[in-house]
C-alpha cells in the first residue's frame, strides 16, 4: 500500500514557486467539470506535473468540498491556495482521499472572503489522462477533544457517522494526549476487528498537527502498531484513525513499555575472520531504534584495520568505539562505503592509535529492520 500524502495548514502555507499561470476557468459551488491533462497544459513546476487552474469564490469561513477523480487510473493530485503576482501560495493538498482509491479530495474552509485558485494535477510528473472535477459546499466538524493516554492503560472507542473526520478526507479520527519523558520509548497500538486502523504520533503547532511517525497495518490483521521515541519531554498527540473513510466500529488504542534488552556481551572477532550474524526482533536498540549485535575486537598500535559489513537485506552500518561505565563512544561510523551488490554494505578503515578492545555494533540503518549479515575484519 503507497502511503498516502496530506498537507493541510489553517492558514497560509509555504507557496510553491510556479512559472506565470494562464488565466484560470471559473468553477462555482455544485459545478462540476471534466478536463484532461496533456502536455499542451500549464506546468506545475515544483510537482513537475501538468495541470489544469481553476477559480473559485468564497465567503469567509465557507466550507466546501473539492473532489478529483479519474475514471482511467490516474493518481490524481488536488491543491488550493491563492494565485498572486505569478505565485501560488497552498493553503490545502491532498493526493488519496482516504477511500482506498487513487482520488483527490479536499475539505477547505475559507480563511477570507475572496478568489481562490485551485489545481488539479497528477501525483506522478508527466502523466497525462482524464478527470473529474467538483465543488460542493459542505460542514466541516470541530476536531474532537484529545482525550489522556496513559501508559498501560487502554483507552477503547467507537467511529459512527457522526465521528469528526479529517478535513483533507473523510476517515474519522480520535485524538489523545500522552506526556513523554525526553528520552523514552513507547509501543503505541490502535486494535480493532472492524476497520483497517491508521496511528499517528507528533505534536500540535500553530499551523496544525504535525506527525512525527505513522503506521498502518504493524500490528497485524491490519491493526496500527509503532514504536517511538520521543527527543524531548513534554505533551505529544496521537492521533487514531480508520484507513478508509468508510470505517465504523469499535477500537482500542493503548500505550505500552518498550521491552529494552540489556546491552549484550559482545562476541570476540580476530583479525582475518569473517562472521555471519542476524539482527533479530526483541534484540537491544540503539538512539534511533535500530537494532544491533556487538563485538570485541584487540588491537595493536599502529595496526591498520579495516571492517566491513555486508548485507543483501539490510542498509548496513558500521559503529567503532569503545566502550566505558559511562557508555558507548563512537570513534567512527559508517553506512554505505563498503559497496557491494546494492551498494549498502558498511566499511571503516582506520590505524589504532594505542593497543586495547574495540568495540564494534553491527546495524541496520531503517529502525527495527530484522536481517542476516556478514563482518570481516582484516
């Protein structure tokens, strides 16, 4: 499944540098209009897509409706925003609309009275294809009020017709508050037997919220199953959804203890031997959670070393340092100088500097990826 893209922002957005439009075809609420992209029509510049302009009028705080579909596969892509002295400034973008389809839809309520430009292109550049376009004025519902999550302490709920949705679709969402610690690693999980749940964990700015990692369907049977860890103390949303915007029933969404294992004896490597090992679920992590293996390595002053990693599964990575009551101190670090087959093999070259125990950790650049791999050292 592709993951789907949102951009939503109450206010103004960061515009897009466009090149001078043509002149935009007037659309009204309850208008609905068939075009087609093809090379002979205006160019998104920063999608490197054609596209077709529309002009539409609001009152302030007017709620509409914007639909975009293509009958001929096309993922289509839908933005709005106001076209001014030859630039477009976004207010609102969506590319799937929560439907399980390739369509465009966005829920928009006018911040000001006035003439807004709308922009129906493709997800993809160059693709050329047909569409449908339509405007209806709609309600948009408040965001409902994010309710505590605790550790350990499920929280179970029910989407109904009547659920808020969010504005860019219509998938009904829950929001919840959880109060981290700087540091702190947390499994999060939304259940339900009923709908194809979707999880999001980030913060509320003043242009809306902003997720810092999402999940779809981790947790099996396509339940939403992440796992985070927060950079810095404070309050962070969750934010529970259906996948599609048809999804009603119940659900449960909960935060657990991550299970850290303690750090690992580290396994002896000589010089001359190559080893061949596997990063595997439930094994420690790292800051990044990234899983990994460590090993031990003697060497003499002015020895001049050099340790590889290869994997064809993993994007490997290669720390070297050592080791102290204090913790771990990298001395060097490596993803991808070691080339190989997909050119994500890991190498560090290096000349000791005194005789002593290196410690070397073996690991995967994506967190919590599993794989088996290779390190020699030589």
């Amino acid at each position: 499944m592709r993951k789907w893209k949102t951009m939503v922002a109450a206010t103004a957005a960061v515009g897009a540098l466009l090149a001078a439009p043509a002149l935009a075809d007037p659309i009204g609420l309850g208008g609905a209009v068939n075009g087609s992209l093809s090379s002979t029509d205006e160019r998104n510049q920063a999608r490197e897509a054609w596209m077709d302009t529309y002009q539409l009028t609001l009152a302030e705080g007017q709620s509409v409706r914007l639909d975009m579909t293509s009958q001929e596969g096309m993922d289509t892509y839908l933005l709005i925003g106001v076209q001014s002295e030859g630039y477009f400034e976004e207010y609102a973008s969506n590319d799937d609309r929560g439907d399980g389809t390739l369509n465009s839809r966005i829920n928009f309520t006018a911040p000001f009275a006035g003439e807004y430009t709308i922009q129906a292109t493709s997800f993809g550049s160059n693709v050329e294809g047909g569409y449908s376009l339509s405007v209806a004025e709609t309600v948009i519902t408040p965001p409902p009020t994010p309710l505590p999550l605790a550790m350990g302490t499920p929280v179970s709920g029910e989407f109904t017709a009547n659920s808020p949705t969010l504005e860019w679709s219509s998938q009904p969402y829950a929001l919840f508050t959880y109060e981290a610690e700087a540091g702190e690693v947390v499994i999060f999980t939304m259940n339900s037997d009923a709908f194809d749940s979707y999880l999001e964990v980030g913060q509320v700015f003043d242009w809306g919220f902003e997720p810092q990692m999402s999940d779809d369907d981790s947790g099996g049977n396509l339940n939403a199953r992440l796992i985070h860890r927060f950079p810095e103390a404070g309050s962070y949303t969750v934010r529970a959804m259906g996948r599609y915007e048809s999804a009603t029933g119940p659900y449960t969404v909960a935060a657990e203890v991550f299970p850290q294992p303690a750090e690992p004896r580290p396994t002896p490597i000589r010089m001359n031997q190559i080893m061949r090992g596997s990063l595997n679920e439930g094994e420690v992590v790292n800051q990044l959670l990234s899983y990994y293996d460590v090993y031990s390595l003697r060497v003499r002053q002015g020895q001049d070393v050099r340790i590889t990693m290869r994997s064809d599964t993993l994007d490997s990575v290669l720390e070297v340092g050592l080791q102290s009551p204090a913790g771990f101190a990298v001395a060097a670090y490596d993803d991808d100088s070691g080339g190989g087959s997909n050119g994500l093999d890991a190498q560090i070259s290096f000349t000791a500097k005194q005789s002593g125990i290196l410690i070397i950790r073996a690991q995967s650049l994506s967190p919590m990826t599993t794989g088996e791999y290779s390190i020699s050292v030589e």
